[in-house]
C-alpha cells in the first residue's frame, strides 16, 4: 500500500520504516539541495573523473539505510520466482579475480548469513528487486543516481572524510580477523554517517542507475541522470577488498561492464535502494 504524501519540511536524516511482507525496511530523508560533487584537485587519492562541480538536487528522496542484505534478496527470490544468474567475479585468495560460474549470491566465497550485504548481483537483478519494492509498496523505488548516491554519502560534508574512513569503512585492511581473508561484514557495523546512513563507504561497492561518463560537466547541473546509454553501470564507495583505502573516499567512482554481452557483477558490489518522494 502506497504511503501517504505529506509536506512538511523534514530534517535531514529523519527515519522512515516501510513494511514489505515480513521485512521492515528502513529509509533516511535527504532533503532537496545544491551540493558540490566531485573532489578539489589535491585532495588525496583523487583521480581525474571527478571534477568538482555543484549539482542541485530539486526533489528530496529516501536512501536505504544500509544495503540490501542476504536476508531481503531472499524475500524477492522467494516471493518473485525471479532467478539471478551470471558467472560473478569473485575476489579470495588462491584464485583469479575472473567470472567463476561455481559461485553465486547464495555462495560468493565467503560465509554470510541475512545481515551480510547480498553481493554477487548484477545491475539487472538490482533492478528487477527495486521493481518487486515498487510493486509491493506502490512507492517509486529505484537505484539512486550518481549524484543522489554522493550527496546521500556526504551528508552535509564537502570533504574527503579523512579522519574517519577507518571508522565508518570496512575495506581491505580492517576487514580480516588476524590470520584469515578480507570479507565484507554484516550491514550496520561500522559507523554511520550525520544521517544515520550505514556503509555507504567500505563494505561493498554498490550499483547507481547512471551510465559511467568520466568527464563530469564543469558547470552547474540540475538533477543529473548521466548518459542516456553506455556499455558501464557507475558503482560507489569501495568495499571490503579495496586495498587503497582513499578508494573509499565520498568523491570516488569506479565502474562495472553491464551490457548484453558481459552483465557482470562480483563478490565485493552490492547496492541499495532510494525511494523518490516525501512518505509519511
């Protein structure tokens, strides 16, 4: 049942449960705004697709709270039939970082249980689960943009999150316990950021909505959807198998092949969900 619009101003971060079935997820507020994106020319780790610019964001949105975890996939397995398939790329010691069709999101090289974050997921799927959101609770749910994605993440910040990313991100050198592997960790483990959004940096890497475009326009852009087609899917915030922590940075992009030959997803990519529109 579609939540009924309101429209009072709401502050940043606000909480907001929705029913679907027996799950209880949790979204937080992220009021409209201008924000500037990308990262200034000495900022550490920065690389050269991420050209500063300001974006402003007309409509305000919801973010999931963390990322969509093992125990939610299920639910849309179970309740959609849909079966997500592809050989993933996985990341573990002792063998190539290349497609191994033995592995899956129910076995992505690691032991997970409901609160890890599904990985393993191509774009496709993401998507199709943000469709079975949008059928059950009759709300516009979808991948948040690039620019929904950093704005979220930022949370009010414009900087690097330097002194934090060990705190607030699972990633290649904080991830193992001493004498075993990297491995992501259950979702809402690491800090939270000003609008109690949980891994949005280090724990996995997750799906956006735009296509990879790697010149940022210089001047201001209004509500940006990146291009209208291309061969990859932008993806955010590093993960547990980043060696280079500044690759956790807010500012960082990366990409993943998604077209109709290669649909390709790994063991360290996961997403979550943004829901458009003021629900009360």
């Amino acid at each position: 049942m579609a939540a009924k619009k309101s429209n009072q101003k709401r502050d940043a971060g606000e909480r907001l449960v929705i029913p679907v079935d027996d799950l209880k997820i949790a979204f937080r507020w992220c009021p409209p705004k201008t924000f500037m994106m990308g990262s200034p020319e000495d900022e550490e780790g920065r690389r050269d697709d991420e050209t500063k610019h300001e974006v402003k964001l007309t409509k305000g949105f919801w973010i999931m709270e963390t990322p969509v975890t093992v125990g939610m996939f299920k639910e849309f397995v179970k309740d959609s039939s849909y079966e997500p398939n592809g050989a993933p790329y996985v990341w573990k010691k002792g063998i190539s970082c290349r497609p191994h069709s033995e592995f899956s999101w129910l076995k992505p090289g690691y032991t997970q249980d409901d609160n890890y974050p599904v990985t393993c997921i191509r774009w496709e799927a993401a998507v199709a689960f943000c469709n079975w959101l949008k059928k059950k609770t009759e709300l516009t749910m979808q991948l948040p943009t690039e620019a929904e994605w950093e704005y979220a993440c930022r949370a009010g910040r414009n900087d690097s999150f330097e002194e934090c990313l060990d705190e607030m991100a699972w990633h290649f050198s904080n991830s193992a316990e001493p004498g075993k592997q990297p491995h992501p960790h259950p979702v809402a483990t690491r800090k939270p950021n000003a609008w109690g959004v949980y891994d949005m940096l280090g724990n996995v890497w997750e799906w956006c909505r735009d296509w990879y475009e790697k010149d940022y326009p210089r001047g201001c852009v209004i509500d940006p959807t990146g291009l209208q087609e291309g061969t990859h899917k932008v993806i955010r915030g590093g993960s547990w198998a980043t060696k280079n922590i500044w690759r956790c940075r807010p500012a960082s992009r990366d990409c993943y092949a998604s077209y109709e030959k290669k649909k390709n997803s790994g063991n360290f990519i996961g997403f979550r969900v943004v829901c458009e529109g003021e629900q009360q």
